[in-house]
C-alpha cells in the first residue's frame, strides 16, 4: 500500500504521534494539518506548542 496516498485518521492516534506529525510536516496537505490540529486542541494537548507552532508560521 502506498503511504503517501493514506489518509491519516487522527482519531486513532496518540497525541505524541500527531505531535511529531505536525511539527514535522509529515502531513499531506492543510486539511490533514488542521484536522491534527482540531484534533490536539481537543484534547487540550500540546496546547502552548501549537501556539507557538503557529506563532512561526506566520512569521515566514
């Protein structure tokens, strides 16, 4: 099975897991990268890092 055709379903995950996803930009498009991120936000993990992930990004 090819990977980089799999879609990701980000409830089946551990937060650790959709952490590392996001901060390294192993997500396949934005919508795979906001459903981490709704996903994390719901859980209330990593909350002060996907601030400050996001805080980067909108620096560049």
């Amino acid at each position: 099975m090819d990977s980089q055709n799999q879609e990701i379903n980000v409830k089946n995950l551990c937060s650790r897991k959709l952490w590392e996803l996001l901060k390294n930009a192993e997500w396949q498009d934005n919508a795979e990268r906001f459903a981490i991120e709704r996903e994390l936000s719901g859980r209330r993990h990593y909350l002060e890092e996907l601030k400050q992930l996001s805080a980067r990004e909108t620096m560049h």
